[in-house]
C-alpha cells in the first residue's frame, strides 16, 4: 500500500513539473526525450534481436526433439 500511494505522489509531483503552471520543465522533457529516444530504440532493436536468436534456437531444440520422438515411436513399432 505504501509503494502505491509514493508512486503516485511521485507521478504526481512529475506531472506537475511538466506543467507550465508548475515548473515548466516541459522543453526540457522533450530534450530529454529526442536524445534518449534512439538510444531506446537501440536497446530494444538489441533486446529483439536476441529474442529472435532465442526463439531460433527453441524452434531447432523442439524439432530435434519431435524427430527423435519419431524415430524412438518406429524403433518400438519395429520391435
């Protein structure tokens, strides 16, 4: 509960510093955020990529298994 009530004070306090009744930090938000948006989009390209590696990878395990499967299945039929 205490989490839930600091995060919205913090949300809070955040708007209000983009306002431009409150602080009026908002030109300097979208600086932030044109500088940091491409080093995001670089980590979640990376993150992608590796994810992709990954799925790759399951793919080959999950059809070497499903031959082996099948090989062991015939090997039992043979028998």
């Amino acid at each position: 509960m205490k989490s839930l009530i600091i995060g919205i004070v913090i949300l809070a306090a955040a708007v209000f510093a983009a306002l431009p009744c409150g602080l009026n930090w908002w030109d300097d938000v979208l600086v932030f955020l044109r500088g940091g948006l491409p080093v995001i989009a670089v980590l979640i390209g990376i993150i992608a990529v590796f994810i992709g590696i990954a799925d790759m990878k399951d793919r080959a395990e999950a059809k070497k298994e499903a031959e082996q499967e099948k090989k062991e299945e015939q090997e039992k039929k043979a028998e």
